[in-house]
C-alpha cells in the first residue's frame, strides 16, 4: 500500500466535500492567518501526493462521515509554543491512547484513532473527557458536529491534517521524548494506540463512580480535589466547591466546607480567607466559575451539564456552540445546538425569536428565552470565537450562494421538457419562449411554484422581481384567450437542443467496420 493510500484511510471522513486553508500571513500570538475553503468533492490520489509532497494544496478532513461515524477524532490544543513533551508525560501518566501532532502554528493536534467506524457522538463524548482529563478542557473537539445537516448545505467542520510537506513540513507526530516523527513513524504510532470500538468506550469511565465527595457535581472539580488544589488557585477553587456544596447540602453547606478546605485545598486556606470565601458564597445570585482558574482547565460541559449539581441543571438551556459563516450572498450561518447544526440567516442569528423559530422548525425543540444582554453577549462571543477560528469563515463558490441557486434553478424552469410550444400554454404553469423576439415569458406564480419543488425558499416575491430585474427582465400584461395575464419576461437561455455541436467526418458511411 502507498503512503498516500495508507495516510489517506487513516484519515478518512467524509466523502463529499473536504477543506483547504491557505495561509496569508502569520499574526503576533503565532497563529497563522489565512483562507479556509471548501471543495465538494471526493479526494483523489494526486490530491494526496500534493499534501505530502508540499507541492499541492494542504488538505483538511471532516472526520464525520455521511452516517454520523467517525474513525478519528482529535482534541484541538489552540496553545502556541506548547511543551509537547509535558503534554505527552501527562497523556501517559494517565495510559491513554492518543498520538500527538503539532500544529501548523505550534499547538497540538491530539488524536483518537479507532479500528472501526464509532458514532461522532460517542467520539465527542470521549474526547470530551479526555480534554477534561489532559487539562484542556473547553478545547475544540472533532467532530464538532454528532450529525450533519447536508441536505440543507453544510458540511460539519475540516481539521488541517498533519504531514503537509511530510520531508520538510512542521505538522508532525512526536514521540515521548518530544522529537519528531517521521511519516513511517506516524503509521507505526497509530497502529500501536489504535483502539477497537471496545476499548474506547472504556476511555470514558463516568467520573461520578469513580470519585464520591463531588458525587453527581462538576467534572472539573473531580479531577480537582482528586489532584488537590494548590497555591495560586486556592480561592477560586475553594469557592467552587463552595458552589457545589451549596447546591448539594443547603443546610449543612458551612460545615462541609471546613471539611473540603482541609481535605482537598493544598495547603488549607486559613481562617481568615475562608470567612471571605464563605461571605461571597452567602450572596444570592451564586454560580461556577467556569472561564476561571482552575476549573476552566478541566471544563466538561456537556457532561457537566447531566449532572445534578452541574451548570445549568434542570434549566434546560441549549448547548449553542461553533458558529460558522459560509460567505455566499447573502451569507450563511450554521450553529451548533445540542451538537446539530442549525441553518440560520443574519436575522435569525440576530434575534432570538427567529432563532427559536428555526430551531422549532428544524430540529423540533424550543430552547427557553434568555434576557436581550445574554442573547446578544452569547453572539457576539461566537462571533468572536470565528473570527479566531478561520477554518470557521468559509469561502464559497457562485453557484453555491443564493443568488447563484436560484438562477440555476431558474434556468431550469425556462428549458426543461415542460416549455410550452404556444404563448396559451403559459396557463397550463408552463414557460414560453419566443425564439424570434429571443425572450422567455411566465407567471410569478408558477416559478414559485417550480422554486418551491425544489426545495429552494430563500426569497420573497419581491426578492424574486428585484432578481428578474437584475437580468433584464420585465413585468407585463399579455392577452391570452381574450384574457389579461400578467407575466414576467426576460432573455432566452440557450437551449441544449440548439447548441451546435461540430460532427467530425467519418467517411463513407457505407462501410460498416462491424
């Protein structure tokens, strides 16, 4: 088997559509800056030679297939100038089976492999804890996504693969010791820390059984006290616990607290600066401190999340994560709710009512309404979180926006086997194109009708008009049978049956070879 064969099984993922990203500079923080696009269709070997030759297009993978399976995963470590050595000594302290890549700008690229095709979501849940358990929770997970929403457009998220380059490239595997992995050294650490179906589901044992005084509380603060909290983090990991212990004994907060300072802060906090944490945790409106130190290391939300003491128990709130553009005329958004994407417009993005309804609509739930300031804090964090991720901004081609389907879909409407052959015929939702006048005439109504067929709703009669006029077109009443018909009319397609096609010269027709 070639390297490109066996690095492209390796990597495989979906088969309709993968990414490229072209990097345009590289900014202060060490994060390069560039172009993510995406190209609908399958990869091809001289597609794979390009990317580990250098001399192509470096190749991005969505790891979720058409079936919602994935055979990879990875933990996206955004951390530049990363100790991958440290990281390493960590993931084998505590025997897991993963393989560490740098990053095209120095981070880490922390895989999963499986022998056999597992479900996307069981792969985020597992990486989910190991993320949590490596300390670096909240990271970026692939598969973003626990089902694709293709049939509306969207195709999850790529992650740049390592070996771009693979003879001279930055983008490899490291061995325990921090050096760098040949190609034939990355095939020989997959094939050693590959897991079966079997073995993954073992990676994800429920923190509650395992770890008693944060029973069915936060993940982040099990791992925690099993650790000991120590200096520089004390406070907040104290009042954290004071959170939990408040949700968990209501009555008996106070004196349990004692026992947890004692127990698992390293050294005891004193007195004094316990009495300081304890009038904080008195105030009403008390919560986890989640983008804070230390908890913030250890983060597992979506677990957190099922927990009886964890964030947001029994509100029912969304997870809403990974926004992401898709820069068509208009553009495009999809958001990940509850790890589905959710296709919304700029308006929808912008008012929560809308949002509601999309999500009613498309995924048949209501998420509860939050107050305008949170709404609007809550984008423009996303917002925030894709402009840093460009992978997340994705360029697409004319025929992929909504103006370019639309005057796809009207092309077809004006030359299929439905024309009519005579103007009366308009009534029968047909067009007709007058070949001598080299114009094309039909009713609103019945493009809408044939728009609505195939499934293409993003404009409103009047957005249709303004698109008919960008062509030319004008509005006008006809008479037909002695009745007043209002039409569209606009420029004539060609017909394929009147395009020339030169016939070369076979000779004498007579002859027959056969």
């Amino acid at each position: 088997m070639s390297i490109e064969r066996q690095f492209a099984v390796i990597f495989d993922g979906l088969k309709a559509a993968y990414g490229t990203y072209k990097v345009d500079s590289k900014k202060l923080n060490g994060k390069h800056s560039g172009k993510a696009g995406v190209i609908r269709e399958n990869r091809t070997q001289e597609l794979w030679e390009g990317h580990l030759s250098g001399k192509g297009i470096s190749v991005g993978i969505i790891p979720i297939n058409e079936d919602n399976n994935c055979k990879w995963g990875c933990v996206d470590v955004d951390v530049y100038n990363l100790d991958h050595k440290a990281l390493l000594a960590r993931i084998r302290k505590l025997k897991l089976p993963l393989v560490v890549c740098r990053s095209k700008s120095g981070g880490a690229h922390v895989f999963l492999f499986t022998t056999e095709w597992i479900s996307a979501k069981d792969m985020q849940d597992v990486l989910n804890h190991v993320a949590a358990a490596i300390g670096y929770g909240g990271s970026e997970i692939f598969p973003k996504q626990v089902q694709l929403n293709l049939e509306r457009g969207d195709v999850g998220n790529f992650l740049n693969l390592p070996y771009y380059d693979h003879e001279n490239g930055l983008r490899y595997a490291v061995h325990d010791d921090g050096s760098a992995a040949t190609l034939d050294e990355f095939f020989e650490l997959h094939e050693k820390y590959v897991q079966t179906p079997e073995q993954v589901s073992g990676l994800a044992v429920d923190e509650k059984q395992q770890f008693q005084p944060i029973e069915d509380g936060p993940p982040c603060l099990q791992i925690l006290c099993k650790e000991k909290i120590g200096e520089g983090s004390r406070n907040n990991g104290l009042f954290n616990i004071g959170v939990y212990l408040r949700k968990a004994y209501p009555d008996t907060w106070q004196t349990e607290f004692l026992t947890y300072n004692a127990q698992y802060i390293d050294p005891p906090l004193p007195l004094p600066e316990i009495n300081v944490v304890a009038a904080q945790l008195e105030k009403k409106d008390y919560a986890y401190k989640c983008n804070d130190a230390p908890i913030n290391a250890y983060c597992n939300k979506e677990l957190c999340r099922t927990r009886k003491f964890g964030i947001d128990a029994g509100v029912g709130t969304p997870m809403i994560a990974n926004l992401r553009k898709y820069n068509s005329q208009p553009p495009v958004w999809f958001l990940d709710v509850n790890g589905t994407p959710l296709e919304l417009d700029t308006e929808g993005l912008m008012q929560q009512t809308i949002f509601q309804r999309a999500c009613v609509e498309q995924l048949n739930f209501m998420p509860r309404s939050v107050t305008k300031p949170i709404w609007e804090g809550r984008i423009n964090g996303l917002l925030s979180e894709m402009t840093e991720n460009e992978e997340s901004i994705i360029e697409v081609s004319a025929d992929a926006s909504v103006p370019g389907r639309f005057y796809a879909h009207l092309e077809e409407f004006c030359t299929s086997n439905q024309q009519a052959l005579a103007r009366e015929e308009i009534l029968l939702r047909r067009p007709y194109t007058d070949e001598l006048e080299g114009t094309t005439l039909f009713r609103l109504v019945d493009l809408e009708m044939h728009l609505t067929k195939m499934g293409f709703k993003s404009y409103r009669p009047h957005q249709l008009a303004q698109r008919l006029r960008d062509l030319n077109g004008q509005s006008k009443q006809i008479n037909i049978k002695d009745k007043s018909v209002r039409v569209w009319e606009i420029p004539a397609y060609q017909s394929a049956t009147t395009i020339e096609i030169e016939v070369p010269d076979f000779g004498d027709q007579d002859e027959v070879p056969f």
